[in-house]
C-alpha cells in the first residue's frame, strides 16, 4: 500500500467500531445471475448457516448485528441486491487469558516496537483472535489501526514491529519481505562441545498446512541461519541465532538438525499432542532479541533490543 492517496471508498470504511481490538468482517453481496437470493437474508443464511446454524444468522439479523454502509442495522426482509457491503462482528470463542504483559520498547508517529510474550500470538488466526498483539496493543494504546509489519512465531517471545498510520504499513512490510532487516535471536539449549560452532546451517524446509511442524527434505536450500554459541552453564548453552531467511520454525528446525533442541519445544523433537493446552510455566526458550534496520520513511538508523529475558538460564 502507497503512502498518501485519496480517501478509501465509502463501502470500503467500517462504520462499526473495533470489539476488543478486532475489526468488524465486511461482507460484499455477490452476483446472483440465478436468482438463488431474494432476500439479504436469504443469502446470508446460505452464506453463514452451515457453520453458525441459520437460527444463529437469523437472531443476528433480528438483533440487528448486521449493518449497511451507513450504519444502520439491515433487515433480512430487506431486497437483495449483488455488490452492496455490510459489516457485522463475529461472535468469539472464550479464550484462555495469556498471563503476561506485551512491553513497549519503543514508540512514536510511525511505529510501535513491541515485546510479545511467549504463548501470545502476534495476528488473530485459528482459536486465538482477542487474546493476540495486535488486539491488545490496540486496546490497550487506543491505535485502531495499528498493525503488524511482520509476524513472530506464537510461541517465540521477543521484538515485533507495529505500524501506526495505514498510509506507512506497505513500507515498513517491504523491508521485512526484501530481508533488509537484521535480526538476532537468542536461545537456550543443550550444551554439546561435539557440536562445532560458530557455523552455517543451509538446508531445505517444507511446512505443510495443518501440520503442526515443518520438516527438513533433500534439495536445493530455501533457508539459512548462523549459529553461534556466546557461553554454556550446567550442560545448558546460551546461543546467538541470525537467520538470513524467514521460513516457518526455522530456527528450531536448525537447532534441533544439530541436535540442540531448543528447551521446551513442542515439537521439534518431540510433537506433543495437538491442541494440548499451553504450560505458562515452560516457556519456549526462544527469543527475538534485537532488530535493526534503515527506517523507510524518515530515513534514519534504527537498533532495537528486546528487554525481554529467557527463564531456563542456570543461575551462577
């Protein structure tokens, strides 16, 4: 998205506020060169009924939960008519509260600099939508339309970068997708003086969807990290990660490739059951220390260090 510009069309801007840090689902009416629909109602029953029950569309409807352009609440006795838009919130699954705070490192006009804990996702996807970063830095900094520039795996705690005003996102999200954004992330793992380090780990990585982890296979590489031990204590290594590509679990696909399984991984080497709910108490010990990059719009260096620090340290 380029900076500046006209206004948004008038179909395209939400007339309902945020809920809990969540936009409103915009819905477009579509052709209907069958005449399936005469009603708006009839459609969205079509449309939402086989996984909400008609019944449940029909009382939203009645409860006036659906709404035009101009805000006000549309009735599903209302003409069908293809390419109008209407808005309505979804209605959320209870989600487990995550116990910790998301710090501010960093903010001004343009950006937010965020310390995601562990276990917090950083977009709404699958069973997790309020209890995310996004939701709560809205909420709680009162930014509406604050979003992320990059995603940090749900389990990684560590550095994200926000962006403020929507007329900046597609700049800053450019630096992310060209790698021109250096990042440092930090882990603890078993110590092996067999494994020799520093080194470069290249290898394959595949992911595929709803599988929970990613695994390695034979051919040309598609990812790289560097790994570097900075000191061990009592058999447990603190380790400097700089990966130079973005794939899914990267980092702990490389470390556990040495055979240094990043501590309290539930998947690699092991994957737990799915949907087995999180241990707050057995943190992932993975961290996105620090990003560094030239600012997009002001032109400036920018450095940022997590103030965030890993649990399963030894202490001296």
């Amino acid at each position: 998205m380029g900076r500046g510009g006209s206004s948004p069309p008038s179909d395209t801007v939400a007339p309902l506020p945020q809920r809990d840090g969540i936009d409103a689902v915009r819905v477009r009416l579509p052709e209907d060169p069958e005449g399936l629909w005469a009603t708006v109602g009839e459609h969205l029953v079509a449309r939402f009924g086989g996984a909400v029950g008609a019944d449940r569309v029909a009382a939203m409807l009645d409860a006036g939960r659906f709404v035009g352009a101009d805000g006000v609440a549309v009735r599903g006795s209302q003409p069908y008519a293809a390419g109008r838009c209407l808005w309505f919130h979804r209605d959320f699954a209870p989600e487990e509260p995550v116990p910790f705070p998301v710090g501010v490192v960093y903010r001004d006009e343009r950006i937010v600099v965020a310390d995601k804990p562990h276990f917090l996702a950083t977009t709404p996807r699958g069973r997790h939508i309020t209890q995310t970063a996004v939701a709560r830095l809205r909420r709680e900094l009162e930014l509406p339309a604050l979003q992320p520039a990059h995603r940090l795996d749900r389990l990684t705690a560590g550095l994200v970068l926000f962006v403020v005003r929507p007329e900046d996102r597609g700049a800053y999200q450019t630096l992310f997708r060209d790698r021109r954004v250096k990042k440092e992330y930090e882990a603890l793992a078993p110590y092996d003086p067999g494994v020799a380090l520093p080194r470069t780990v290249r290898s394959r990585i595949v992911k595929e969807r709803g599988v929970l982890a990613a695994r390695e296979e034979p051919g040309e590489a598609n990812s790289e990290s560097r790994v570097e031990l900075v000191e061990h204590r009592g058999g447990v290594g603190r380790y400097r990660l700089l990966p130079a590509t973005g794939r899914t679990h990267q980092l702990r696909v490389h470390m556990n490739a040495l055979g240094l399984p990043i501590i309290h991984d539930p998947l690699y080497p092991v994957v737990v059951a799915e949907g087995a709910a999180d241990d707050f108490s057995q943190p992932l010990q993975l961290l996105a220390r620090v990003l560094e990059f030239t600012d997009p719009v002001g032109g400036e260096p920018r450095r940022f260090a997590s103030a965030l620090r890993l649990s399963a340290w030894p202490e001296g």
